[in-house]
C-alpha cells in the first residue's frame, strides 16, 4: 500500500535560515509526489509537484524539493525562510488504481524564530 | 480563496447525533474529496465522487456516507457521532478524476466538527 512518512512533527528555525523538511514514501512504481502548505485555519495549497524527468523540482514561494529514488526520498528546501512561512507542511503520494486519490503523511509544523 | 466552499464552518453536537457537511465546488471541477484531519490521525482520505459517481474510497466508518448531486456539489453525512468524530473536514475538489497524477487539489477551509 502506498503511503507517506514525515518524521518530523515540529521544527523550528530562524528567520532566514535554510530549510530542509523530510519526506520519504512507499510505493511500487513510479511516484506522483507533492508538497502541499496549510496556513493556519486555512485549506491546503499545493506547493510544487513532481511526475518525472529533471528530480529538482521549483515550486511556489521560493520553494523546492527533491525526488531520490534510491532513497525514496523527496524532501522540501528553502535556502532563506520568512516568518510567513510558518505552517504546516505536507507531503503527499498520488495513489489508487487510477491514480485517483492523494494519500497525504502526517504534516511537519514548521516555527519560525525571529 | 481556493473557489471551494464550506459549511458549515464550525458545528458543535452531541453523542449519537446526525450531522451533514456541504461542499460546493469550484467551477468546473467534477472531483470533490473528503478529507478528515484530527491531530492523532492527519489527514485520512475518505471518500472521491467524481461527476456524481463513487470513486475511491479510503478510510471511511460504515457511519459515515457521501454523495455528489448533479449540480456536483457534495454532502458528507455523520450519523450515530462519537466523541472520537471531533475532527477537522475538508473538502476538496479537481477538474479530472486522476489527481493523483495531477496533485491539484483545491481545499475549502474545512468543518470543524466537535462532537461533546
């Protein structure tokens, strides 16, 4: 079954400070691999994506994320972070038979210190 | 503002109660996902109707139900509710049925569910 694991809950750095947040995921073939934001009492917002072809992949708001099959890793970077930046993050799978449905892991709570 | 919305936005009820949850989607998108988030479980997918047909199901209690109407706005329907329910609902919605290859998802704001 696919799924997700962000293992960490919380982290917290400095205000423009780099950022790199954790994501490794489970899944037999080729990966659909996302990154998504959620803004306190708001939705999620997708931050970038990736299908295949070049494994660094930009995204909104200065962002970006690398895909490492052999580490089945696709982790989350930002060189300079803002204290808006703080939320909490998602990494997510496209998944189900028909690539219908996106299974999302367990979200990092990021912190920004001034 | 995603284009999608909720309500209701918050709903506080008790044990044993019924609750429906509505969704109405962006225009033009035919996918609408349910979403529950609770802080010991994330964000557990639930049910994807697309174009008012059933697609996906993930981890949805046989309490729970959903359906899409042919105006494509969806209801999500809690019944015999238990303390554990308390959760945070989202919606979401896509113009195809593969977003999971797609990955653009578009949330409401969600329905805070507090079940005393």
């Amino acid at each position: 079954a696919q799924s997700v694991t962000q293992p960490d809950i919380h982290i917290t750095v400095s205000e423009g400070a780099s950022l790199e947040l954790r994501c490794n995921y489970s899944y037999g073939a080729t990966p659909y691999l996302f990154w998504y934001v959620q803004s306190p009492g708001q939705g999620l917002q997708l931050l970038l994506k990736y299908f295949s072809g070049d494994t660094l992949v930009q995204g909104i708001k200065g962002f970006e994320a690398e895909f490492k099959r052999s580490q089945s890793s696709f982790n989350l970077r930002k060189p300079s972070v803002h204290w808006s930046d703080a939320a909490e993050y998602f990494c997510a799978v496209g998944a189900g038979s028909s690539a219908s449905k996106i299974i999302f892991g367990s979200g990092t709570r990021l912190s920004i210190r001034p | 503002d995603s284009g999608v919305t909720q309500t209701p936005k918050h709903l506080i009820t008790a044990t044993g109660q019924r609750v429906t949850l509505r969704c109405s989607p962006r225009s033009g998108d035919l996918s609408v996902y349910w979403y529950q988030q609770s802080l010991d479980q994330g964000l557990q997918f639930l049910i994807q109707y697309y174009n008012g047909e059933e697609r996906a199901k993930g981890n949805i209690l046989e309490r729970f139900s959903a359906q899409q109407f042919p105006d494509l706005h969806s209801e999500l329907n809690l019944s015999s509710l238990e303390l554990g329910d308390s959760a945070l609902y989202f919606c979401a919605t896509a113009a195809g049925s593969r977003t999971g290859r797609t990955g653009e998802l578009f949330f409401g704001e969600g329905s805070r569910l507090t079940v005393l």
